[in-house]
C-alpha cells in the first residue's frame, strides 16, 4: 500500500505518518539525535528510519551500519525491509554507513568462503538497485544525517545537472601540487600560472615573456622555476 499525502500530511492507511516539511525518524533511532526539528511518528510499516516529504515524491531511508548490515542481509530481513519500502515510499535509499571497502570485507572473513560470499553480497547489492533502491555511503552516523538532510534538499529540487556537461575546472590539487614545488611558487602562484595557461606542462614551456604577464608570476620566480626544470633562457638544455 503506497502513501498518502492529503493537506500537507502524510498518511499510512488511517495513521498519519508524517507532515510536509518535517523529517520523520523511527521512534528510538539515534539518528533524530543529529536532526533538527524532526517528528517521531514513523510506523513499523511502512518502515524504514526516515521519512521526508518532498515535492517529488515520499523518500524512504533505512540506514544499517557494517555488523548490521550483514547479519540483515543473512537473515533475508533486509530484502524483506527494502520490499516493503519500494511498495510504500515514493523513492527507497540505504545508507550503508561505516562500510569502507577494507572494513565491510572484514565482515565476511568469518565465513569458509569469505570471498565467495563477498561477491554473493555485491550480486544481492546489484540487484537491490535493480529494483529500485538508491544507495548513499556513510562514514558515521553524523554523514547520515548529513545525507538526510541533502537527500531532502536533491528531491526538492526541480531541474537536475546530471545530463549537461559540467563546467571544466581549469585546475586541480594534483596540477597545483606539481607546479608549487618550484622554490618560491607555493600554491597561490601555481593557481594564477594554471588559470592563466590551464594546465603545468604550458607553464613549463612558456617562454620568460608570456610568463612575465600572469600575476604573482615574478622575474625571481621565473629563473628559479627555470633552473627547477633544467631550463636556460627559457630553453631546456
């Protein structure tokens, strides 16, 4: 049975489950802890940690930690959670928090075939997402929060910027890191030689003149990132 929302309320059957605006939290979850202005009304079923009303639907959230998550998922509660869920809420995400790719694997050394069951669980995980649930990954239950809360912000909004082309970034660390090595660059003068000439190899082969016109880019600095790359006169030797 799917949700209601009737008046800026949420419904489950007769049992009002929440309210527009207001994230609900399942009554004893820790995560109301690290929320503010949230409500508790959130019934067994439909289930799930979290409720938020948005403008695209009802977003249902289950968070299990690393232990947890193994021992839901053994058991066939966690298949039977996430069912139940894509059959009421609008939207489904797990948040798997503290599941690091070398912790979560040590969830499964216990078994005779850790690396067996390992890979049965990335199938499973597979096929969740198949059905429909989302997935968030956490590193504590503050993350959780956090992703609660930008989750209602996502689902609020209207338009989405997945399908256009990103905005190029003219720089990044590592291009600023290998161009403030030089003596006397440091990151600001790296950052003002990349926006001028996009990317370390261009600075590397500038001329002395070219260089001369990019801010915080000195004469000092000039021979000194010379003599770093083996350069006389502005020609490698």
């Amino acid at each position: 049975m799917k949700l209601s929302r009737h008046d800026g309320h949420v419904w489950w059957g007769d049992m009002l489950v929440g309210n527009e605006g207001i994230i609900t939290i399942a009554p004893g979850d820790e995560l109301g802890k690290h929320i503010t202005g949230v409500s508790y009304q959130l019934a067994p079923v439909p289930g799930g940690d979290a409720l938020v009303p948005t403008k695209n639907g009802v977003v249902g959230i289950e968070r299990k930690r690393a232990d947890d998550l193994v021992n839901s998922w053994l058991s066939g509660r966690l298949s039977e959670q996430l069912g139940i869920m894509l059959g009421c809420y609008d939207h489904v995400v797990l948040c798997l928090e503290d599941t690091g790719a070398d912790q979560f694997y040590r969830q499964f050394l216990w078994f005779d075939d850790p690396s067996g069951m390992f890979t049965r669980w990335q199938d499973d995980l597979l096929t969740f997402q198949e059905e429909g649930v989302r997935f968030r990954f956490t590193t504590s239950i503050e993350g959780t929060a956090a992703a609660v809360l930008r989750l209602k912000e996502r689902y609020d909004k209207t338009s989405h910027g997945a399908l256009y082309k990103v905005q190029k970034i003219e720089t990044n660390f590592t291009q600023v890191r290998l161009l403030a090595t030089p003596p006397g660059w440091g990151v600001d003068t790296a950052k003002s030689a990349l926006k001028h000439l996009k990317v370390p190899i261009e600075v590397f082969n500038a001329p002395a003149s070219k260089l001369e016109k990019i801010p915080l880019v000195t004469p000092r600095k000039i021979k000194l990132l010379f003599d770093a790359i083996g350069r006389i006169h502005g020609k490698r030797r």
